[in-house]
C-alpha cells in the first residue's frame, strides 16, 4: 500500500494486523515470539520484555535494510505487507515499524508508529509503545483522532520527556523503539536492544515531530478476523533458480542444470544480460519499469543455467527471483501478489515458446503498472512466431516495456575452463574430493551440455558398468537409419544412456527389465510428460505392462518419485531435454509404428464428456489427453533441432495415424514452426476429414513456415457458388491472399481479378455497404499486378482505390483515414515504379501529413507507418533533386526509429539500420561525407548485430551496408 502520511495518516493501520506475522512466517520462525499471556510481571519490566522479544526475533531473521521503494513519492511512501517483509527479508524503517507493530498486537502490547523529521526530506520512522497498558480487542484509544501531528501530551506530561533512554530504565513510562537496528545492510550487523532504545529515545528528544499514528486504539476498535488479506508463500509463486540435488539422484538427473553442481562458468553474455538487469535498474522513476530480455540458442547452450545463475546473484542484492512454474497457469492470487511486491523482482519463464501466449501476456498485463524494478527473462530455442504473436497481443493491450534485449548463446562458454569446473563439481559430489589434476580432451564437445556430458563421464568409473554386447546392440538396431550418419554427439548420448540405465537396473523393480523395455519406458514418459499421477496411464499404453497391473504400478512411482522426477515443475521425463530428445528418436524416429500404441487419444471421445454434468474424472482425463498431445506436439518439434528428418518422419505418422492430434500440432507449428507445418500441409491434402475453415482462419497472413497449410485448408475449403457473390467475393479475397503469400502470384492475381469483379457488381447495387470491400479488394489487386510486373496497369488499380478511400475517409474520418494512408503510401510507390516522380512526391506528401496526425493522436499505433512514409518521402524527394529536403524527412524517420528502438529493439532495429543507410547516402550527396561516414558504420554495427542474431535473413543487407560504407572511405581519403 501507499501511505499518504498527509491526507490520510490513519492509513498506515490497514498493514497491521495481529495475527499475521504468526501466518506470513514458518512455525520454527515463529516459535520464540511472544503470544498474549497472563502473568510474568507488570508496568516497565513486563512491558519491555515483551518487546525486546519482539525486536530479539526480528533480528533473528536478517531482514536487510534497504531505501525508500521507488513508487514512493513525496508525502506518500509506499509500505511493504508484513508478509513480504517476512519472506523476502527486505524492509525500510517505515516497514519494520508496521511488522513490530503487528506482532506487538499479538503479544498484548499498545503500539503507536511515530514518524520524526529532521528538514523537510529526512524522516524516520519509531515505536512508541507506553509501558502501563495492555493492547485487546475493544481497548480504549489513546487518540480520539486517531493520529497527532504536535508531540502527544498526556495527563500534562509530555512523551518525550517520558521515554526510557537505556533498558531497565525505571523512570521512564514510554518506549521509543528504533525498529531499523534490527536490519542488516552491506556495512553493519543489527543492533541490540540497547541500541534500539537508546536511537529512540536520541530520535524524540532531537528530531521534530511529523505525526503519530495510534495504531494500537485503531486496531482495537475494528474485527480484524475480515480483514486478514489471504498470504501468498513467495516460494509457491516462483520457483527458485537453484534446487538442492536429491540424496538419491541418478546420473541424468545430477547433470541438470538447476541442481548447480557445475560451478557457473560466466561467458560474456551474461555480463551482458546482468547489466542489462541491473543497470536499467539504478535510476528508479515515476514510471512503470518493466523489461523483457529473450536468451536464445539451441537446446544445451546454457539458456537456462544463465537465467538460474541470474536468479542467484539478483537473490543477493535483495530481488525477489524465480521461474513461473513450468506446465502450469499462475493464479490471479499469484499474479496480483507479485504485482503487489514493493521489491524489485525478476522472473523466468523458461522454454517460453513453449508457453501459452495468453499466460505471457496475462504476466505481462498483471506487472505492467509496477514501478519497482520488474525485469522478464524468457529463454526459447529461437525467436520464431511466438515472439511475433507476442509483441502485437502486448501492442493491442496498450502494454508499454523499458529497453529490451535479445540476445543468442554461442554454443559453448570457454569450453577449457567449463570443462574444469565440470570436473571439479561431478568429482566433489561423486567422490567427496577434488581432482588433483584435471586432463582436457582434445575435443571437449560442440555445445555447454556436451562438455559437461564430457566431464561427467571423465569422472565416473564406468568400466564395470557397461552392458552386455547383447545389450548394446539394441542402440545400434534402434538407430538404423540415423547410423548411416554417425556423429559423435550421438555417441556421448548413448554412453550417458547407457550409464543412466545400468543404474535404474540396481533397482529391485527394474532388475529383470531388458534394455530395450527400459529404453521405450523413457522414451515414452519423455515423449508425453505426464505428470506424476499420469504414469501409470501411460505406461498401461504399453503392451508389455498392460497386464502387469501391481507391477506396473510400482515401476510408475519409482519413475515419478525418483528416476524421472522434474527440478521442480511436477512432471516426469528424462532431462537434459537434448538427451530425451536423442532418446524419442532413437526409439520412435526410425521405426515409428512403435510410437502408435502410446499417442493419447482424442478428448471429445471421452465418455461422458458432452454431456453438461460431465464428472469432475471425466473432465479431468479429457484435459490431460490434451496436455499430452501439447506435449508430444513440442517434444517432437524441439527434437527437429537434433535430427530433422526423423522428426519430420515422425510428425508425419503421428498425425497420420491420429489425426485428431491437427490442433496441438498447430498451435505449436503456429508458435515455432518445425515438423509439424509440411506434416499438417500432408495431412490436409491427404482427405482426412478436418475443420479447414478453423485451420486457415488460425493461421495470419505472412507466417513464415504455415503458408502452404493456410493455402492448402483454403483450398479444401468449398468454394461458395456464383449464386452467392458475396460470399464468393470473400471467398476469393481471403484466396488470392494465401496464393501470393504462398508465392504463386500469377494465380493470386487471376483470382484477385474476380473478387474484384464481383465487389464492383456489388458496390455498384449497394454502394454504401460494399464500397469498402471494393476499395480492399483494388488494393490487393494492384499489389499482384505490381509483383507479376504490370506496372501500368497496376497503377491504374491503385489510383482507382485511394479514390475510394479518399471518398470514404471524407464521410467519416475517423474510420477510413488509416486506410486511405495506406492506400495512398501504396499509390505512391506505384506512381515511382513507372517514372513519375513529382507525381509520387506529392502523394507522399500528403500520406505524411495523414499519418503525422494519427501518429499525434495514438502514437503507439501509428508511429512506425508515420516513420515508413517520412523514409518513403525522403527517397521521393532525394529522387527528384531536393536533397535537402530529404535530409530533412530522413532525419525524422532516423529520430522516431531510435525512439521505436529504445521500446522495441528486436523488432525495429533492422528498419533503424535501412533508415541510416538511407541518411548516410543523403548526406554524401550533399557533401557532408565526414558525417555520413559516421551514420554509415552505425548501419554497419547494426547490421552485424542482426547477423549474430539471424545470419540468413540479414547477411544480405549486411552486404549492401558494408558496400554503402567501402563507397564513403575514399571520399573522406580512407583506404577501403
């Protein structure tokens, strides 16, 4: 809450609470508070002891001190809930004041809270606590009014000359408490409880009176039992960075990176990512202060080990971190709980392409007005379709974010050293001792997973652990195909497995268990990931274990309790995730038939699930099928990282033989892409019998890898007939649309001439319904013309639909003006295709002075069009000789894209870098060489950021910029 000490100093009361101190700590935390007990002394004595009690426990929790919250504002500070202050161990003085007063409540003691000053800006905050009453619901208030703004006066005594100045201070009738010795911070320990009293007491006696709050009389005259606010445990809400290793952990599960027995190794990245954390962090506003960092790279680069090692530093400097729960959706509880912290916070969420996009965005929604430090971390094997969907659903809400970073993992941080600490931390656990010596092999492995895979088997002694030849030729049977293609990564993933599985077979229940049983169990779990209660479902899948039901069952616990258990998100696979990944191939890529038995089933086919009073078990297992084919669906496509043409082969038969598996499969297509998009295009032409119409609506315009499913559903689709023109309009619209994304554009433009057709028939019978059907659909039909080659004609059709814009924008503004500008920018460029300059400078012109207004009324909607008109206009004009005044128009276009930049840099820096080459070409043409020399080499290192980021998409205007500047270093007497 915020405290207005001024226009509503009472208010300081709604964070004390008796009884919540007992609820916001563990019991062993709890135990030594004093409780309200009859007995023990009277007046002074019993009164202090009762507080020094409080204050004792209070320093038993190293809370750390820290300054006033940056919400905080002048004559309104922002207060920490007891509970936060008590979990996360942070607190000012005002903070401490409220918790001391809390727990006084519960021990029978009358708190009032105190703020002194000393000048107008330095304030401190007090308990004053008078030693001869007792607190009680009902107890009489000291203060009518509830608080006082001149020192209190009591039976013609002044309080400060009645407060104790040292313990056990007979004369004294009021304890002035400074609740602050109780912190830690980097530069002392707490005080005692001489300390605190004697700080009090020099605090009232020295600094003035700001106000006093009578919170003791305000609690006892409310029924606090309804006003309790329900605790949210901060460790439920995030889950640590770092989990303690299990006493009985397998090979596998020793490996994973959130267990931390590797010592971090720390690569330039994440300095990188720590600074950007942090240091975006130290100059606290009045705004909200939220950011989002994307750490990218292929599965075992070190995504996750980053962000846990992030979680751990920012732990120390008094952060709240962690990750969201993997597989789960937070709470409203939750959410409002973090929205509501006053200590700055950073959050994972890992695998977030993974993650559904309405839980990111409801994250983002929940957090977007905190004003304390908020930063977002989210880690995915590449910026694909996810990151798109996710940036516009935030732009639609309206949802403004700091300075943002993306960033891509090299595959390895230095592998010598990551190598020796591997060594060293596998070799401290496994054998207690460090090594005296540790031998780096010559090739230690292409990826972070790798070398540590690497050290950990230099560690172990596995000579007496391998299998029996017979064994072993089960991998090699497994892997057929893919042994054409050996590589030494599915060498170490097999040695690991082998050692993994050697050690399940040490138990009782397994011991009988042939390795190829062992090996489709694991596939199996790491294929679906159920969670713990799903396992013994999924293993009754298997045909092995159908009739092995008490067996079955004990094989499953085992499997959910100790062999495959999760670091912390409750569900069961084998990890590392490449490792299960080479596994599901290895058993499922080559010979997928095996995989049929396994794949859950439909949810609508259910019993009982259409009915409205379907059971609570019903719902239930329909809700679990579905996560599971979620599951299977972003296995698999995550797995195309390792060996593309076995998960291809494998999506392909997964939908073939359950084609009701098409949803999860697109939704995670839609997400990022992979297997799935060729295997759904299949299986649409295929015949099977599937919701076209729901599948090419799903799927926007421009998507990157589902152009070929949208046409191929679109065309499924029955055609609507003639004798329906409207709705056979439409039709064709949305088709020539997915012809020309598919690159066919000869048909697109045959069939964009016929939707063209019929709207004009029908514009010209309804004018007032269909002219803005007919204006789009001329839009579109001039682009089509415009990419065949028909320049003329195409400019023709262009002026024919900024004509009818124009006539529309005229009637009502409001709706049609973005329009006509976007007609208008297109006109524009058709005008410049065929020669006609002056004609498409002018247009120009008039787009700019369209989108400058929209841009001045909703500058996050329009800003980005207003910045390609002003570059558009700057080319017009550099075209017909006006250099100046191009350089005008590109300086603009150069300023708004720095300020996209600043908000959105993953989106806007590469049209930052088309902007600046434009400049520097404007600038050279004016003879001011030296300056675009400058302008030049900053698209150069923009351009060479987006190629770490994406080689193939930007290698190309790499190529160009890098020329553009070859062209400015003779011109300034430089050698290119």
């Amino acid at each position: 809450m915020t405290w207005d000490r001024g226009g509503d100093p009472v208010g300081i009361a709604a964070v004390v609470h008796p009884g919540w101190v007992q609820r916001a700590l563990t019991a062993e935390d709890w135990r030594g508070f004093p409780g309200n007990e009859p007995g023990g002394g009277e007046g002074f004595s019993k009164v202090e002891r009762i507080a020094q009690q409080i204050f004792d426990k209070l320093a038993e929790l190293h809370i750390t001190y820290v300054h006033e919250p940056a919400e905080s504002v002048p004559g309104a500070q922002r207060v920490r809930a007891v509970d936060e202050v008590l979990s996360l161990g942070q607190a000012t003085c005002l903070d401490m004041c409220a918790t001391f007063c809390s727990a006084a409540l519960d021990a029978g003691i009358y708190p009032l809270l105190l703020t002194v000053r000393q000048e107008e800006r330095r304030r401190h905050a007090l308990v004053l606590v008078p030693v001869d009453l007792r607190w009680s619901f009902g107890a009489p208030a000291l203060l009518d009014e509830g608080f006082s703004r001149s020192p209190l006066i009591l039976d013609g005594d002044d309080v400060r000359d009645l407060v104790a100045s040292a313990p056990d201070d007979a004369m004294g009738a009021w304890l002035a408490i400074d609740v602050e010795q109780a912190t830690y911070s980097t530069d002392r320990d707490a005080g005692d409880w001489a300390c605190a009293i004697a700080s009090g007491a020099s605090y009232v006696k020295e600094w003035d009176w700001d106000v006093c709050v009578d919170v003791g009389g305000i609690r006892a005259q409310q029924d606090n039992s309804s006003e309790l606010p329900t605790l949210a445990r901060t460790e439920k809400v995030l889950a640590p960075g770092y989990l303690p290793l299990p006493d009985d952990s397998t090979p596998l599960q020793m490996i994973q990176t959130r267990y931390g027995v590797v010592p971090f190794c720390s690569r330039p990245e994440y300095r990188e990512l720590k600074e950007w954390t942090v240091g975006t962090a130290k100059s606290p506003g009045r705004k909200p202060d939220v950011s989002v960092a994307v750490l990218t790279g292929a599965g075992g680069t070190g995504k996750t080990r980053m962000a846990a090692q992030l979680c751990h530093d920012l732990e120390v400097l008094g952060w709240y971190t962690g990750f969201v729960p993997a597989k789960s959706v937070m709470e409203n509880d939750e959410l409002a709980y973090l929205a509501e912290l006053t200590t700055e916070l950073l959050i994972v969420v890992d695998y977030a392409e993974e993650y559904r996009q309405e839980q990111l965005a409801a994250l983002l929604r929940a957090l977007r007005g905190r004003r304390s430090p908020t930063r977002i971390v989210l880690t995915a094997r590449g910026i694909d379709s996810w990151w798109e969907d996710f940036r516009e659903e935030l732009e639609s809400d309206g949802i403004q974010l700091g300075r943002g970073l993306v960033k891509e993992l090299e595959p390895r941080p230095d592998p010598v050293l990551l190598y020796r600490q591997a060594v060293r931390g596998f070799s401290k656990v496994i054998n207690g001792v460090n090594p005296p010596e540790v031998v780096i092999p010559e090739r230690a492995g292409d990826t972070a997973l790798d070398i540590v895979l690497q050290a950990w088997l230099a560690v172990v002694d596995d000579d007496g652990m391998q299998d029996p030849q017979s064994e072993r030729s089960v991998e090699r049977g497994a892997k057929s195909a893919r042994a054409s293609n050996p590589n030494a990564r599915d060498s170490l993933y097999d040695r690991v497995l082998r050692l993994e599985f050697n050690r399940w077979r040490t138990f009782p229940e397994l011991q009988d268990i042939s390795l190829i049983h062992l090996r489709r169990i694991a596939a199996t779990l790491s294929l679906l990931v159920p969670d713990a209660g799903q396992v013994d479902d999924v293993l009754f899948r298997l045909l092995e274990w159908r009739n092995e039901h008490l067996r079955r069952s004990r094989v499953a616990e085992l499997m959910s309790t100790t062999l495959l258990r999760s670091a912390g998100d409750g569900t069961v696979s084998l990890r590392p995730d490449p490792v299960a990944e080479h596994l599901i191939l290895s058993v499922f890529g080559d010979d997928p038939d095996q995989v049929d038995a396994v794949l859950p089933g439909d949810p609508l086919d259910v019993p009982g699930i259409s009915e409205p009073d379907a059971s609570e078990a019903t719902v239930t297992r329909a809700l679990m099928l579905g996560q599971q084919a979620q599951n299977l669906s972003q296995v698999i496509t995550r797995a195309a990282s390792q060996d593309r043409e076995s998960a291809v082969r494998l999506a392909h038969h997964v939908l073939k033989a359950c084609p009701h598996l098409w949803s999860s499969a697109l939704e995670v297509a839609l997400a990022q892409g992979g297997p799935f998009a060729h295997a759904l295009e299949q299986l649409i032409e295929s015949g099977a019998e599937l919701p076209c119409e729901e599948i090419q609506s799903a799927i926007p315009l421009g998507h990157s890898t589902l152009r070929g499913v949208a046409l191929a559903a679109m065309q499924r689709m029955e055609a609507p007939s003639e004798r329906d023109p409207v709705k056979r309009a439409i039709y064709l619209h949305h088709l020539a649309n997915r012809l020309s994304d598919a690159g066919r554009s000869v048909e697109a433009l045959e069939v964009a001439q016929e939707a063209a057709g019929l709207y004009r028939e029908l514009a010209l019978a309804s004018p007032e319904v269909y002219t803005p059907d007919l204006a789009a659909s001329l839009n579109n039909l001039a682009k089509f013309l415009s990419e065949v080659g028909f320049s003329v004609e195409a400019l023709e059709v262009a002026q024919q639909a900024a004509g009818l814009y124009r006539e529309l924008a005229q009637a009502s503004p409001a709706a049609y003006t973005p329009d006509l500008a976007l007609s208008l920018n297109n006109l524009a460029s058709n005008l410049s295709a065929v020669g006609q300059y002056q004609e498409a400078l002018e247009v120009a012109q008039e787009t700019v002075r369209l989108r400058r207004a929209l841009a001045e009324a909703w500058p996050e909607t329009y800003t980005p069009g207003l910045a390609t008109s002003l570059g558009n206009l700057a080319m017009f004009l550099s075209a017909v000789g006006q250099e100046r005044e191009a350089l005008v128009a590109a300086e603009e276009t150069v300023r708004l894209r720095r300020a996209l930049v600043e908000v959105w840099p993953e989106v806007y820096t590469f049209d930052l870098a088309i902007s600046l080459n434009s400049l520097a070409k404007i600038l050279s043409r004016l003879g001011r060489r030296n300056e675009g020399l400058v302008v030049a080499r900053e698209a150069v290192r923009l351009f060479r950021n987006l190629v770490e980021v994406s080689p193939a998409a930007y290698t190309p205007n790499l190529a160009l910029s890098l020329s553009n500047l070859s062209n400015f270093l003779p011109e300034v007497g430089l050698v290119p």
